[in-house]
C-alpha cells in the first residue's frame, strides 16, 4: 500500500510530460505532413540526366533540347 502513494504520482507526472510532449508536437508542426516521406520512396534520388551519368554513356542520355511532350 504505501508503494502506491509513490507509484500514482509517479504515473501522473509521466502522463502529463507526454501530453505536453504530444501538444509540443502538434503546435510545433510536427504532423503537419504526413504523406511526403510515404511518397518520397517512390522517386529516384538520382536525376538520369545528371552530368555524372552523361558522362558514362553520351549516347543515350544526350540532352537533345526538345521538350518532352
């Protein structure tokens, strides 16, 4: 019994750091997008027209100019 007047407080003090936590979260922003880094994975990191991969093969990734369309 009397561990319980420790161990409630204790509990209520953990519980009201993680709700100021939480609301810290909210209004700084944190969850504001949620869908970009789900997206993100989809795309390549690296842009197939980069200097680095015309230089490996200028053939087939010379930039002619022409918009794609």
């Amino acid at each position: 019994m009397p561990a319980l007047y420790i161990m409630i407080p204790a509990a209520l003090l953990i519980v009201g750091v993680a709700v100021y936590i939480f609301f810290w979260a909210v209004d700084s922003g944190q969850y504001d997008d949620l869908d970009s880094p789900a997206h993100s994975i989809l795309f390549d990191d690296q842009d197939p027209a980069h200097q680095a991969a015309i230089k490996s093969d200028p053939i087939e990734r010379r930039d002619t100019g022409k918009a794609d369309g």
